[in-house]
C-alpha cells in the first residue's frame, strides 16, 4: 500500500500541465555537500523541470536512429570511448542483454549532452542533481535523516554485477522524479567542474600554480557518504569515458511558467 | 585493365582540394570533430576544423584572470622562443576563453595587442559557453565559475598535430618550456603532417 503515496504524487504536477516525462522543481537555496569556497557552500538553484526517469535503452536507440553519428561504430572516438554502448547487440538494435526499459548505460557525456540537445533539453549541472537527489517521498531535503541515508547507502552496498533493474520501479520523490538513487549514476553538464579529481590530490602537496583564481572546493557534510561517492566518480571521468553503471536524464529551463510571480 | 585515362581521372580527382568531409574526413580521434563556432580577436567566425594543416599549441584562458593566465600566454611564447624561426611559422597558437560572457572580441584584441601576440600565428577565441564546456572537455581542463567572477581552472598547455589529434600536454607553466612538451613540439614541426 506504500506505494499509493507516491503515485499520487507523481500525479500532481503531471496535472499542472508539464509534459508527462517531465518534473518541475522549484528550486531555491540548497546547501551542497561541496562547500565551495566562494559560496560557503551555499548554491542557489533556480526552478528547473527534470526528466522523471533515466533515459532509457530504448529511448536512446529512437535518438541514435535520428541521429547516425551517434551510433556505436560511428560516433568518434573522440567523444566516445570504444567501449559506447558495448552492450547492445548492434548499433541499432538493444538486443537481449539490454531490454528497452532499463536505462541506457556505456554513454560518453558528449553522447548524453547530444542527446539532451536533441530533446530541446540539457544535463543538469550538479547543483540541479544533487538539490533533486535530496528529496523523499515528502520532503525536499531529507539529507539530516539518517534512515534516508541508510536506505541510500544500501544501493551502494549491491554488488554492480547484477544486470541493472528497469527504470521507475523505485518511488517517486515529492517532485514526481524517481530513480536518483538506487538504479544507476548520472551525467551531469559540469562534472569536470568538481575539480576533486585524483590528478588535483596526486600532486603531493596541492599546486597552487595550477588554478587560477583563489581557493578550491573541499567537501562538507562527510556523512553524506552517498552523495559524496557520486563526486568522486563524476570528478573522476573524462567526457568521453563511459561506464556500465553510468546514465544520465536531462533538464531543461521551466517550460511555459504561469504569470504568478509578477 | 582499368584504361590509364581512368587512372589518371582518379589521380586527379583525389588530388582536387576537398570539398565535403565525406572526401576527406577527419580522424575519430580528432579534437576538429567538434563542429561548435568560435571568432578570433577580429571578430572573425571560424571552426576548428579550419586550424587543420598545421600543429597547434592549444589553451585555456580568460581576459579578466590575474595569475595564471599571463602565465599561459608566457607559456606559449616560451615555446615559440626555443623553435627556430622556419619551426615557428609551422606551428599555431589557439587561446579559448573561458569567459564568454565577459571575453568579447575587444577583450580578446586588447590581449592580443597589449602581449603583442603575431595574429599570423595566434588566435584568441570566444565561443558560447556549451561549447567551452565540451572544448574543456576535449582538453582535459577542468574550470568552475567563482562567485566573484574568477574561475578555477586546471592549467595545460596541449599541443595537437595537424590533424588535431592530442599530441603531448603538459601542465608545467611558466617562460622556460617543459622539455618534454617542448620536443614533443619540434618533433610535430619536423615530421610535418603525419600519415593519416
């Protein structure tokens, strides 16, 4: 019967006239788990709409379709390791290892930025994720809750082995979105903005000559452990590397706001 | 026996400049790929496919930025000054801004003409902010917008071949060249453009 609530949820914004695939979230100030130096850590995240669900296998093979540079064995290596999209069974066909609704998985950030372009749409920037991926079921930010973590951290704990389970069988947050947490990892537009990539710690002691500007990012929150491994991978990845675990969904701006604000 | 007046037509038309990407396409591999629209310090629209033909040393900056930019542009002057004047002519300089909101092309000339940076040879270039992002990317630099209008950024100087594959990077700046980057440099000038 948990179920229910979720569902009516969903439904509600579904209602006020975004498109189904889509979630408005309000957005507003939001504490990071980075704390930037400039900011204190505090961002700012304007109302945006995110795609409910990842993108799915079979979602993405209608866009490679469309779009035949972005086939597997078309698509340059430049902005797609070989390894893109190694699972489907050609280039234009899932085939059976990848069934249409799981989520497409083995993209290159270019790939899944052109997709999004496609759709009229981009990837959110992190800010965008990490504010939506705070959300259950009835709170905007339920990061101080330690059951909502424990529920988190447990996906981290399942072996990725495991062929990876379709997408919406999670429960809708209290924006209408599902799936931040427990299916696969996400693209976002400014992964490499991080700048906690091992290359920046390797150094010894850090090298002041290679930022320009002052200060660095250092992360808060430690015990948000969950959120803070998605930084380490994201800030980890090169555009163009891909992996079996890491999709994305698209945001894009408000789509026909009502005049309320004036 | 294809007839050698066929041969010969053959001959010529591969020799025709090229006129689409199907007769001559780029490497997979090839930062020229990218199909975003940049302009030089004149004003004047170009893409990176059109920096084909010859090597590249290639970086990230921004007008506004105090420390570590001069530097890059000392950088790849430090470069340029250990070549020899024929190697010099071979090679060219593209600075991407990182700033496209701020970096218009005044901004991008007055750098040019205050560090005296020969337009023969260097570009300054301003794209919208997408495509910084995927240049950055293609790079391997990684930048955060400040609060304050500074960035963050990793530093590299990276140099492409002629065909704008990544040849060397070397994030050691300063006026005294890497040595390592700096013999990647003059063995891309000495072999000229690499087979394809």
């Amino acid at each position: 019967m948990r179920r229910f609530l979720p569902l009516l949820l969903c439904l509600a914004p579904a209602v006020a006239g975004a498109d189904a695939g889509w979630a408005p979230l309000p957005g507003g100030e939001f504490r990071s788990v980075l704390r930037y130096e400039d900011t204190g850590g505090v961002v700012r995240v304007a109302p945006f709409e995110l795609q409910r669900r990842p993108v799915t296998n079979a979602e993405y093979l209608a866009f490679v379709k469309r779009h035949p540079q972005w086939q597997r064995g078309k698509a340059p290596t430049v902005f797609a390791e070989p390894r893109y999209l190694e699972k489907w069974a050609g280039p234009l066909e899932t085939g059976p290892q990848s069934r249409p609704a799981q989520p497409v998985v083995q993209v290159s950030w270019f790939a899944a930025q052109a997709y999004c372009e496609a759709q009229g749409a981009r990837l959110p920037t992190w800010s965008e994720w990490e504010y939506a991926a705070a959300a259950d079921a009835t709170r905007a930010d339920a990061r101080s809750d330690p059951a909502w973590r424990e529920r988190i951290l447990a996906w981290y704990s399942v072996p990725s082995g495991a062929p990876l389970p379709d997408v919406g069988r999670t429960p809708a947050d209290v924006h209408g979105v599902q799936d931040l947490h427990g299916l696969v990892w996400e693209w976002v537009e400014d992964h490499s903005a991080m700048l906690v990539s091992g290359d920046n710690r390797n150094q010894g002691d850090p090298d002041q000559m290679r930022f320009c500007g002052a200060g660095a990012l250092s992360m808060d929150d430690r015990e948000n452990y969950a959120v803070l491994m998605r930084v380490a991978m994201l800030s980890a990845l090169e555009g163009r590397d891909t992996t079996r675990n890491l999709g994305f969904r698209c945001a894009r701006s408000p789509q026909a706001p009502k005049g309320k604000q004036r | 026996m294809i007839p050698l007046s066929w041969r010969l037509l053959a001959v010529l038309l591969l020799a025709l400049p090229f006129t689409g990407q199907a007769a001559d396409a780029l490497p997979g591999d090839s930062v020229y790929l990218l199909d975003d629209a940049f302009s030089d310090q004149a004003g004047k629209p170009f893409k990176l496919a059109d920096r084909r033909g010859r090597p590249q040393l290639v970086a990230m900056f921004y007008t506004s930025c105090r420390y570590i930019c001069p530097l890059i542009v000392d950088s790849a002057k430090g470069v340029e000054h250990a070549l020899s004047p024929a190697e010099r002519a071979r090679l060219g300089v593209l600075l991407v801004s990182l700033d496209p909101a701020r970096d218009d092309t005044a901004a991008l000339a007055s750098v040019a003409r205050k560090r005296k940076l020969d337009p023969a040879r260097w570009t300054l270039a301003r794209t919208d902010a997408g495509a910084v992002r995927r240049v950055a990317a293609l790079l391997g630099v990684r930048y955060r917008a400040l609060a304050d209008g500074e960035f963050n950024h990793t530093s590299a100087l990276v140099l492409l071949d002629a065909e704008g594959r990544v040849l060397a990077r070397t994030e050691r700046l300063g006026p005294v060249p890497d040595p390592a980057f700096l013999a990647a440099v003059k063995a891309a000038l000495a072999t000229g453009a690499p087979p394809r």
